[in-house]
C-alpha cells in the first residue's frame, strides 16, 4: 500500500462501477533504480487502456533512488489499479501513492497570530484551484478566528503554555484524527511541535520558514538579516521533522530588499515571500508532486 | 529516421563495438497521443538493458500530439538502437531524434557589430559545459572577427548590400553545407534571411529578438520601450521562421527598469537579458530539450 | 496649490497647535528643470527646522522636467508648511502635494466577479501597513458583496447595462463625492469608464491589465498568450485614460510559465501577478511615489 | 577630502580653464545626520551654476548616518567646487568623495583559474559602460593570462605557497601603489588576504562570494547546497575585511534550481549569478553609488 496518503475517503471504491468516461489518475512513486522500472508501470498503465498525459522521472545518482510522477487517464477504477499495481510494486520494491488528479486534500492549518498565510490559503482554496479541503483551522490564540469563520471553518482555540503543552498536543492529534486529516500546515504557528509527533506525522507536516534556510535560523531571522545588512531576504517552505528547521525543503523564494528597510519593512516584505512560498509548497504536495529522497525533496513541478 | 538531428558526424558508428561500458543517450519524440506510447518505448530501451535516468512527457490536449525526452543509459550502440526503434516509430508515427548527451552540436554563429552574444557562447563553449562545437563564425562585418579569433574560431566576412544580399545568402547556405552544421544562431545579426532559407533550415536556426515578444515588434525596441515607459524590458529567442519575429519561442526573459534609464541604458540591460536568454535556448535546443508543437515549444527543462 | 491629493480632511489644520513632537511630512513636486530647486525646496525645509529622513531627485532629459519627493519631519505644522511652500513653488511653477507620512488615503474600489485583488488590497489594509482606507466597494455584481461585509465595508451594487451606463457612471461620480474619493482601483472592473470620467479623475484611477502591455491588449489576453506559446506572462498596472490600455504605466511584473499551462493555468497563475502588481502600484501611489512624467511615471520607490 | 577616490590623475585640475561646457560631477557624502544638511550641499552647488540631474538621499534611524549622492552638472573645476565644499564638510562632519560621471575607475582584478568572472568584467569594460579601466590582472595561476591579452591587459603571475604568501602579497601592494589602483576586485582570486592588507584597503577591495551568505560560508558551498537540498542558489559580493566572509554586503542575487541539479550544475549556474551580482557591485562602486554604514552599506541604485 501506498506511504503517503493511506486513506482517501472522499473517492469511492469504482469496483463495480459500469461503463464510465476515464478519471484522471496521477501515480507517484519511488524504488531503488534499476533497469524496466518505467517499462513494468508503463505496460501495467497500457494494459488498463491508460493514456499518460503527463509523466516525470528522475534518477538520483546519490541515493541510488528512481522517482516517478504519472497522471494517467483511464476509465480502470481504485481497485483495479491497484490490485494491478501491487505485483510491479512488489518486484521493484516501491513506496507509492495513488490519488485521483484534482481531489481536495483533507487540510488541518495551524496559526498563531499572523494572518498572512491563513489569508492566502483560504482564499486559494475558495478562489482558486488549490486542492486542499480545509477541514478546520487551529490557533492558539483567538486572533485569527474570524477570519476563518469567514471561511466557513471550524476553529478550534488550543492554547499552549509550558504546563498545558502536552495537552495540547493530545488534542492537536485528537483533531488530525477526528477530522481524517492528510496534512498539516503550519502557517507561522508559533509552537514547537514535539519530536515525537513530527515523527508521527513525518511527511505530512509542512512549515513555513521565516527566512532563506539555511541563513538566519532560530528566532526573530529579519532583525538578524537587517543587523547583516542582507539584499534579499527569503523564506523556506519545509516538510518538519523533529530536527527544527532542518526537515527537507520543498520550495523557496526571495524578495529584494535595500538599505531603506527597517526591520518591520523587512517583516512586511517576507509576508509576502512566505505567503506565496508556502502556498507554492502546499499545492505542490497536494498535487502529489513532492517525494523524499532522504533528507532532500524531488519535485515534479 | 528522425527529424531534427540527421548527421552525427562526430559520433561513431558502436555496431560492431565489443563489451563497453554504457554511453549516456538522449531520445526525443513526438508523435500523435494514444495510449501505450511510453509502455512501447520503455520496453524497446529495457529491451536493452536502458536504465532511464531522466525522462519527461507531455500530451498536449490543444494539439492531440503527445511528447517525450528520455535520457538512458546502455551498452546498445546506435545501429542497435536505431533498428529496435525503428518499427516503434512506425506504428505510432513518430517524428524522433537520438543522440549521445553532451555530445556537443555544430553551430555556426551569425553576427553583425554587436558583441554581447557572441562573447556569451563562445565563453560557454570554451569555459562551461554549454554543448555546442562552434565551426565558424560569419558577419557581416568585421568588428567581431579578433573576438573569433581568439577563440580559435574560423571567421567568414559575408557583407551583404541590397545587390549582393543573393550571393551573400548563397554563401551562407554554402558555409552550412561544407561545415556540416547542425545549428544556426543568429546572435544579433541584423540581417533578415530570406523565406526560402528559413524554410530549409526550419527547426535549426535560433534567433534573438531584443523585446518582449510580442510587444514592440520590429525596429528599435528600446526606442519603443522607453516611449511607452515600460517598467521591464524583455528579450524573446525564437525559432526563425519567414514570419518574422512569429516563429516559436523558445525562452523569454526580463530585467527591471525604471525612469532613470535613458534610451541607452535600456540597451545596455537589454544587452545582458539578451545574452541570457539566448544561452538558455541555444543550450536547452542542442541538449533536444526542445520540441516543436505546431507555432509552439515543448521545452523539457 | 498642489494637485494630486487636494484635500485631506483626515489632517488637522495644525495652525496654533501648541510645541508639539515632530510630524513627518511627504512633499512631491514636478517642474520645469533649472539650477536651484533642491536648495530653493530645502531652504524653505530647513527654516522650519525640517530634517530631511529620505529624499530623491529625478530630472527627466527627455520632457525637460524635474521631479522630487522628499520626507521631512518637523514641528511645522501644514498651515506653515503650506504658506512657506507658497512662494518657491510659485517661483518654479511647481505642481506638487504635501501630506502626512502614512495617512490612508481615501480609496474606491471598483469591482465585478474576480476576487483575487480585492481580497488582496483589504487584507494589506487590515493586517499589513498598506495606508489606504477603503472607503467603499463597489460591484456591478454581487459576487464580492460578502468578501466586503467580512472587511466591514460598505458594498454598493451598481449594475450596469448598455441601457444604464450613462445612469450607472452617475453613481460612481456621487460615490466619489460623497465619500471624499481620493483614489479609485480598478481591482478586475469589467466595465469601461467614459472619456468624461476619466478625464474628471485623471491621475486617480488605477487599473489592472492582465497582461503585459503593449503585447495582447483588450479581450482574453491569456488566451492570446497561450496560443503564441510565451513563456512568461505579466500584469500592468497603469493610470486609466481615456485611450484605454494606453494611460501611464506605474509597475508590471511577470511569471514564468511553460508548455503544460493550459489557458486556465495561465488565468490563475496570472493572478498572482495581478494582485501584487496592482498592490504595489496602488501602494506606491498612496505614498506619493508616483509623479506623472507626461505618459510615463516616474517612481520614486 | 573626500574618504573614497583620493587620487583621480585622470581628471585635469580644471582651476584655470576658460567657459566651457558644464561638466557632470557626482559628490558623495556621509555625516552625522541633523537639519539643514541637504540645504548647504544644495546651496553650495546652486552658488556654483549646478544643475542637480539626479539625487538621493537617506538617513539611517539606526546609525543616525545620513548619506547622500548627487549629480550636478556645472561649469565649475575641481579646485573650485572642492574649495567650496570644504567649509560645508567641515560644518557637517563629512565623509565625501567628488568625481566627474563616468570617469573609469583604476581596477585591478585578481584571479585564480576560474574564468567567468574575469571574463564578465573585461568584457563589460571593452564593450559596455562599465566605468572601470583595468589597469592590470594579477594571478596566483596563469590559466588567464591568454585571455588578459586579448584584451590588451597586463598580467601578472604572482604565484602563492604557504612560503611565499608574504612575498606574493608584497607584489600585490607593490602593484596596488605602482598602477596607482583605486579598486581590487577578487574575481574568484582563491587566496586569503591578510589582515593587514585588508585594512590598509578598506573599502577599496570587491569579492564575489559562491554563497549566498550567511548560507553555506567557507568551503565547497555548493557540495554544501547541494546536500542540503536548497531550491535556490546564490552569490553575494561584499566589501573584503579582515573579517572573512563577513564584509559589508554590496549586492546578493539567486538563481532557481532544482533535484535534478548535481553539484557540478550548480557550480555551472552558479557562475552566472556570480559574475551578474560581481558586475553589479563592482558597476555601483565605480559609480560611487555605495556608501558604507557601519557593517552595512548604503547602495543608491
């Protein structure tokens, strides 16, 4: 079975489905590199009347790892696919995932206090073609909630202090549960979330860095890229792991900035950056776009 | 036999090669869309003994053709490979190009009195690991021909007046065919080629036009540009067709500008957006990152 | 007297205020180029014990004129400043503005069904330092009306047919008078304002293009650009004139794009730029950093 | 007198010459920042027939440094405006340098065996505006020597071992003095300076770091990205101090990449964001557009 979204139980089972127009299918995937990889997928895709629109590999001399994004459209359903997948995965020794191209992926935000990012993701999903279905949004403080009643989103206020820290967490994954959650954003949540929880939603956490990682890490990073008198500033989208601020990065971008800024200039521009870097990342992996090759990425965009 | 590359002179002929290790090679097609393309070309590779180790398709639902670059590793030679892709290429109609990667493409540079481009290739093939085997340099002038010069390079003085604009065409089309090119690029050379010339040449002549297609057509750009008060200034390389500044793009770039920059200035960054852009599309064609989908690219990148 | 924002009810008439902490002031200012103007301009400063924080100077060769925006703090209070301007001003037949650093000014924005600015420019009112004050929305659709309420403004539907326009462009002009108007965006207004109006508020309005002018002016410039196969697409944001598509550029920026976008992608990754183009020209403005220059802007950021 | 170009022999002392055509002088300054500094610079000029063409100024909350930069076109000679400025620099504190628009600067480039930047520069010199007059290209390695001739520059083969490297830094000061140098550019020169030499150049000496630092300081930056996984690489020029690595920064730029880039990619792109952000910085400090703030520095673009 597939690693990184297990459940999708917003696609019916098309077992039994009669006749029908072809669904479009994107298949990632990732094994050791060896010769016939493309060819097993490719033939198993063929003999379920698939049509690749579109297909990406790539072979990482490094890690001696093959990954692969396909979207394909056939009118075969989940269960056909799949019991069709399985051998090939097998034989190549695969970590794959299969979802239909376009279904919203079930989204948890975390915030604190800044807007920016809430903002940008809510309307992107509302307003735009960003797959994500925002099942509830998450703050630890109260400031954002209006905004995401606006939204129509449910918001669940977790405080944290240093007392109530473990409870909170306790109900952060109480939420994940409840509500099926496939991701979780953190959209310049505030918390440090604990080892063991990055552990247990490893891959499935995206964060949004306040700064062009590896510069500037830790706390307050446009004061510190002020003091160095830096020409751009940047912000890094990363999936979390329990070691802060080093999981594998999934996008980045910069903002041009000059002598003429102040700190909070600084603070102003890098919302920007982070909004869209963060938005950039978000999709991207909704998308199925984003496999992990060690502590690196692979992004088929 | 495919299209865009038909003579390899610089590459041998493995048929009868013994035990080697594997070459690098690079396949790039487009051909109707169907399915079992990408199944059929797999299994012709892993056939023998192809490990894939970089490979993007594309269907284009606008134009109904499917297309697809493959980068593969094997011990199979070119006769071998040619043959087995022979009746793949048959059955589904295909238009294809095969070649060693990194074997490095014959161009012929066309210059007039502007520098920046052709000191931009001939840095790149010299000093980078930009693919191109510069077999001469033409103008028609000769400010350019010590720049040549010292780059080793063959340097053809072909002035071409309203009388003589025959016999300079002549000439070219005799350069082309004696240096055995594969690629022409028109690197600020301010002479328009005739329709007949680019129609036997379509596909191998790049060009770099000084704006941003399709704004500002025509003469002086910048002179438009600044006009207008425009706040970036582009430049687009394109495929030469008989319609002027119409054939495909290739790439486009921009640099910012503002009411400060005179006229000159403008030309002076455009200069640097130009060579830029040039770079790119000349690279991207002679690595067959490029593919022609009717007035438009496919760019593999 | 000055003449782009001629009345600022929002500031006090500082006249017989009592000693009081430093305000900082913003004066922008164009005339005919000849010796002496900075000195003659911070002369008047200085002897109001003005201390200059930023300033810059721009003399355009081409139209032979001058352009200076300088921010100032002082006690000075606008009464004095003006009466002190008085003279210089008369002196070099300046057109010039004084305002308080980072007063909102008062805007309208203009609306139809997309919503991608407007949500933009509310939310870099409400949680960045955008210093406008959105005064009213208004729509010739309903679409946008609960966007609005959540940003707690006022909506005003203002259907418009070819029977209504004349009776539609009647209520715009009241709006703008009875909310004090200084400014108007066309945040994606669909409809097109009379020569009359917009030779009323000319230097007022602010439109959107969504595309990189001069290249696919009027209807469906996406589509335009995905049929010629570009590779970046962009927005302008320009002052409206009567000749549509053709008022002064203020700021344009573009996006990569490549041979998967179809049309759609192309619309919605062009929202992007359009929101931040018409966001930083929409900021520029309200801070005095954009000074006519004939049909070109010159823009002090 | 003035801080930055304290020798220019190419300017004529111009005491004594008859009425003839206004010059173009650029005046750059630092001080203290309070009231009325603007008005005595302007004043000062205004006295002297100058026309202000272009002019910024700036003054830094945090240092409480005003800087200022000014193109003033004028009849008046060196001695004249410099015998003016005296009294006012004296007043005021100030840091200035006076030079004529456009005069080249005395550059000497120092390299090791990586071509692009000394390709960038030279071409820039002979083919573009860059005001810069390479008056010579010092190298521990003689791989550039051939394309120092070509264009027509001494090269000097100062080869460096742990023994020699006091020797070898001799030679390098000897130069500095002989060629009456007023700018060294490190053009990738892979070779430490001391500390001593340093300071006795401070603010007279470019480096171009294959970073975009604080990231990846010191050795192998790009093995460094590369394993780190980032999505964009940089460079950052800066002004060379005993501190390494640590100068005011000067320009900073990026260039996207991604997984499919090996280290010797990113080493190939990153030679095109390292020669652009090199020419920028060394253009703008031949311009006399950077003022240095503390470990900051101030660039009027």
């Amino acid at each position: 079975m597939g690693s990184v979204t297990t459940t999708e139980p917003a696609v019916p089972d098309d077992r039994d489905a009669p006749a029908q127009p072809a669904t479009e299918w994107v298949l990632a995937l990732s094994c050791p590199d060896r010769p016939g990889i493309v060819h097993a997928v490719a033939g198993m895709l063929a003999a379920h009347d698939g049509n690749i629109t579109e297909s990406q590999q790539f072979g990482d001399p490094a890690s001696g790892l093959f990954f692969m994004r396909v979207q394909v459209a056939t009118t075969a359903g989940r269960a056909e696919l799949e019991a069709a997948l399985g051998p090939v995965a097998a034989e190549f020794g695969m970590t794959w995932s299969l979802d239909v191209v376009g279904r919203p992926m079930r989204t948890l935000i975390l915030v604190s206090r800044a807007a920016h990012c809430l903002v940008d993701l809510l309307y992107r999903e509302r307003y735009q073609d960003m797959p994500i279905d925002v099942v509830g949004v998450a703050g630890n403080h109260r400031d954002l909630q209006d905004l995401a009643a606006f939204y129509g989103k449910p918001f669940h206020h977790i405080p944290v202090t240093p007392d109530t820290k473990a409870v909170a967490e306790s109900r952060l994954r109480d939420l994940v549960d409840e509500l099926d959650v496939e991701l979780v954003v953190l959209a310049r949540y505030m918390q440090i979330l604990s080892d063991d929880l990055c552990r247990d939603l490893a891959g499935r956490v995206i964060n949004i860095h306040h700064s062009f990682l590896p510069s500037f890490k830790g706390a307050r990073p446009y004061a510190q890229a002020h003091d160095r008198g830096v020409k751009l500033i940047g912000a890094t989208s990363h999936y979390v792991t329990g070691d802060l601020d080093e999981g594998p990065i999934i996008e980045q971008d910069v903002e041009r900035v000059d002598h003429s800024h102040a700190v909070a200039d600084l603070v102003a521009l890098g919302e920007d950056v982070e909004r869209r870097t963060l938005a950039r990342a978000v999709r991207w992996h909704a998308e199925h776009r984003v496999l992990l090759d060690g502590h690196r990425t692979v992004v088929f965009r």
